[in-house]
C-alpha cells in the first residue's frame, strides 16, 4: 500500500513539472504545517469572564444603593429566590 502512495506522489510530481509555471494551485501542500488552534476553553473564559463583571457591577449597585432597571438589588435578590421565571421554563419545556 505505501508503494502506491508513493508512486502516486511521483506521478502527481512527474504531472506538474510539465506544466512551465506553478501558481498557487499546483504547488504542492504541505499537510505537515500545523494551523494555529484556538486556545482551549476560550469560551468557557469568556463567559466566566463576563459572569465575573456583572457579579461586580452587581455588588457596586447594591453597595451604592443603585438601582438596575428601576429594581433595587433587594428586589433582584428576591426574584432570583422566588425562581419563578425557572418554574415558568420547565413548565414550558415539559407542554
């Protein structure tokens, strides 16, 4: 089986010497280049990230007694507990 691929390999080289010009198409790849590879858990970062800044500008509202969407944190902090919007989605998810 290696001796076809290499034979292979050969002809395809044999095929685009006769050719008088190379261009971008018929030079050949190299598959052994590696492409640069996302980081791991980017988005997992990101999103810890944004979580970590809104848990902050939380606690600067409440701390400062601002208000969010005309809501005072106490508010927030009781419909979070309350966790209607929660029981809402399961009961739509199990219709």
């Amino acid at each position: 089986m290696d001796d076809d691929v290499i034979r292979r390999k050969q002809y395809v080289r044999q095929i685009r010497a006769s050719f008088d010009e190379e261009d971008d198409e018929t030079k050949e790849i190299d598959f052994d280049e590696k492409e640069p590879e996302v980081p791991p858990f980017l988005f997992a970062k990101l999103r810890f990230f944004c979580a970590l800044l809104l848990f902050c500008g939380f606690l600067f509202c409440k701390y400062n007694s601002y208000e969010i969407f005309e809501k005072s944190s106490t508010e927030i902090i009781d419909m979070i507990r309350d966790n209607q919007y929660y029981t809402f989605l399961q009961n739509y998810v199990k219709l």
